[in-house]
C-alpha cells in the first residue's frame, strides 16, 4: 500500500479522524453510490456558524476513507465559510499530493458528502422562512452572497465582487432534478461544477436545496397556467418568490449585507430597476416582482459590462466557464418541449377550435396545447393564416382568427409591485423582447390598474407581465400580471 499511496494518506488509514456519525446532527449529507462502492457520509455539529463537530463514514476505497478522515479534521472547529472554502486542491495537499491514477473522485466525493451536511443544515434552519420572508437587512458594508449557476454570467459576477474588496460568499440552488450531463443549471454535475469554480476563486460556496419551494411557486404555477389559458413566465416567477429570497436568507445567516446575481440590470436610487449597458442582454423584464426592500441590498455588477466584455474577463482569468454555452429559456425543461411537460402533469380534454363568431372550424386536443398569439401547431387549415386569440379553458374552446385580431390597446395588470410613482409610469412592455410602447395608466376601482395603450399591440396574453418604464424607457416604475387585454 506505501507503494501507491503516499504517507498522510497511510497515517489516516492506521489513524482515521473523526470517524463515526452524529447522533443528532445539525446536518447530514451522503454522496456516492453503493452499486459502484464508493459512498460518502457526513454528519455536522454546527452552533453559531461554527463547525463544533464532525464526523464521517465512508464506505469504498481506501482514497476515499482517507479523504474523508483528512477533510473532517480539516473542518473541524472551523467557521463554515472557512469550511465552506475548503477545495479540492487544498484536500489534496491535506493528503499529502495528489493521489494515484483513478481514485481523484475521492475528493469529490468526500467534499460533496460535506456540502450536502451543510444543506441539510439550512434547510432544518430555514423551514417556511425560505418561502415566505423578505428579512431584509439594511444594505451596506462590503460582503455580499452572489448566486452561482454554473455559467459565465455569475462566475465573473461573484470573480468582479471579489476583485471589488468585497467578501464574497457563493451559493447554488437546487431547484429540481436536472439530469446528469444536462445543460440544466441544477444539475448534479453544474452543481460540482458551479462549487468548483468558486473554490478555485478562492470563495466558500453552499447550496441551497429549494425544490420543494420551486416545484409548488413555479413550476406547479406553470403548468396550473396553461390549463386555465394564461401565458407563464417562470422566470418571472422564481424571482419573485425563490431565488432573491434565498439568498437574502443565507446572506442574513452568515451575517452578510448585500446579495447579487449575474441578471443583466442595473439598481439605481428609489431603489429602482434600470436597464443594462448592453440592451441586447436586458433582464429588468423579468426582475419587476423583486421586493424593494430586497432590491435595495442586490447587486447586478453585469449591469455595467457587455457580454463579450464578460466573457473576455472569464477567459483572460482562465476561468473555465468562459466558453460554456448560453443557458437554455426554461430550466427544468432541458429538451424545450414544454408541451410535453405540461401534458405529463395536466389533465388534457379534447375541444373546439372556433372562430370569432363561434363557428366550429375543428378539434383540438387539449387546451394546455395553446397560448394567445399562437400561430403553428393550430391544426385548422385556412386560406389566410390564422392565429389563436383566445383560450377558453372552462369551455375548452380555442378561438382563432386575423393576425389583427390580437391587436389590443387596453391591458388590466394585477399583482402590480412599484418601484417609484405611479405616475412616473410613460410606457408599457409586455414581452421579454418587446420594445415598450407609451400608455397611459390609471388604477382601477377592482384593484387593477389599466394601461391605455398610444398605438396597439399584437398578442397581449394573460400571465404574462407588464413592466412599466418612466418616459425614456430606461428605468422600471413597477410591473404586474396580464390579466386582460381588449382591442
């Protein structure tokens, strides 16, 4: 064995640290898998931050119960970001060098089983606090929890903090169960590889586990939208209730003032929304739901650069992500077929498809299929094309007709979240790549609000959002739902 292995890694074979499990741990994570022999457990102590205890069983190869012996008693005692810091390199050194040809998925493996333990520790802290607080802390000071999904946007943006002075914490959501090997940015190897990048910048990262918040916000709204006729935006969704509430809530844990993500925005005074440098990367569309009080402690350093400036600087500090590709429209739909989606999870009745006036001009089957503006997959053979204007979920009727038959020049908006005045509000956009168009808006007696369009749109369907902009259409006064739209 001293031929293959060197002898730190002997010396935590005769000596393991820390081995055995906690019997009533503050967190408990296990990677690995038993049918290939390796499977990695750690249970954790923690008070106040602190590290208090460790402890660890490992079952596999003899890389691996070392591994897990040396990061147990590197950890031990120490603050959580310290631990949280902890790399596979520096693992690595703790054994002594690196390890023989085919056993480096110790370190992994070990280091995994830790973070989940440090998970499992937020997740028993945070309970409901996840879904429905807005513990907002005064912003200021220079640390900052940045959000890390695995891309060039928030790899750069938490590598442009930290070269700012500001102290810098990382944290990944899981957000559902993306497949291995996918693009997805909750999958398992985005994970390992979003903590990798971070370790290598020198950063603590954690993880979030938030799929159950997720799966019952945003994508259970998704598909309960397209079997009632609205158009989701999930985006939209998981910023208003998962992600910049998770973060606040890990920044607040560890004592840190300000959170920030790689969105393309910038925050101006009020606190407000403004768009970015480079317009053709502009998120403030789907940002509009972000409380204020959190908006006030966010930081989008993105808003400043353009994207090939962001991938200039990834590449000239050899970070990896620097050539990963653009991230696809819907993260929990890896193959885009969100139809597919959908009918897995919804019931879908068969129906009508009619026109204006109510003739039948054929079948349909199933509502969960359409959405307002809607042009191919209609099924109805036309001498001009025809585009779906309306669905009608209780009828289950789809009411097709004239491309301008989607025009519309009054939208009703509820759920509105402003940012500034009211009446700062000089024009409307009411999708993601829309141009804003000027209108006039009034609060209704209901609890809408109406924008009155100056020229009409094309295709305003309900659940989608609508961003109002102050008269140069560069700063958001506040956004709301569609839930109407009248030509």
């Amino acid at each position: 064995m001293s031929d293959r292995y060197r002898q730190q890694v002997v010396d935590h074979l005769v000596r393991p640290r820390n081995a055995g499990e906690l019997g009533d741990p503050s967190g408990r994570g296990e990677s690995g898998d038993a049918a290939c022999g390796d499977v990695a457990c750690f249970t954790v102590g923690i008070s106040d931050n602190v590290l208090e205890q460790v402890r660890y069983k490992v079952y596999g190869c003899a890389a691996c119960i070392a591994a897990g012996s040396a990061l147990a008693e590197l950890v031990e005692s120490k603050h959580l970001l310290d631990a949280a810091s902890v790399s596979k390199a520096d693992l690595q050194d703790a054994l002594g060098g690196p390890l023989p040809a085919g056993k480096e998925h110790a370190l992994t493996l070990v280091l995994d089983a830790m973070h989940k333990a440090f998970e499992d520790h937020w997740n028993r802290k945070a309970g409901e606090m996840l879904s429905e607080a807005e513990r907002g802390r005064v912003a200021g000071g220079k640390s900052v929890v940045a959000a890390m999904s695995g891309g060039v946007d928030s790899a750069v943006t938490a590598l442009l903090l930290k070269e700012a002075g500001y102290e810098v914490a990382t944290v990944t959501f899981r957000l559902h169960d993306g497949e291995r090997g996918s693009r997805s940015c909750c999958s398992p190897d985005t994970v390992l590889f979003a903590r990798d990048t971070a370790h290598r910048m020198g950063l603590p990262h954690f993880t979030l586990n938030l799929k159950e918040l997720f799966d019952r916000r945003v994508m259970q709204d998704f598909v309960g939208s397209y079997s009632e006729g609205r158009t989701p935006n999930p985006c939209v969704a998981c910023n208003a209730h998962v992600k910049f509430h998770a973060s606040s809530f890990l920044a607040d844990e560890l004592g840190y003032h300000h959170v920030a993500t790689g969105h393309y925005a910038r925050v101006e005074e009020g606190p407000t929304l403004a768009r970015p440098v480079d317009a053709s990367k502009d998120q403030t569309y789907v940002l509009w739901p972000v409380p204020r009080d959190l908006l006030s402690r966010t930081i989008f350093p993105l808003g400043e650069y353009r994207k090939a400036q962001v991938r200039a600087i990834a590449e000239e500090r050899g970070l990896a992500v620097a050539y990963t590709p653009e991230s696809q429209d819907i993260c929990f739909i890896p193959d885009g077929d969100y139809r597919r989606f959908v009918r897995k999870k919804a019931a879908a009745e068969p129906g009508d498809v009619v026109d204006r006036e109510g003739r039948v001009l054929g079948r349909h089957t199933g509502v969960v299929d359409f959405t307002v503006g809607q042009r191919r997959g209609i099924g109805v053979s036309a001498p001009t094309p025809l585009y779906v204007s309306e669905v009608r979920p209780r009828t289950g009727q789809v009411v097709v007709g004239r491309k301008q038959d989607l025009e519309v020049r009054e939208v009703g908006i509820r759920d509105l979240n402003w940012f500034l005045d009211p009446e700062k509000a000089a024009c409307v956009q009411v999708r993601y790549n829309g141009s804003p168009v000027p209108c006039t808006v009034e609060e209704a007696d209901d609890g809408r609000w109406l924008a009155s369009l100056d020229e009409p749109v094309i295709g305003v369907a309900p659940g989608q959002s609508a961003v109002f902009y102050t008269g140069d259409g560069e700063r958001v006064v506040g956004g709301g739902v569609v839930v109407r739209s009248d030509s």
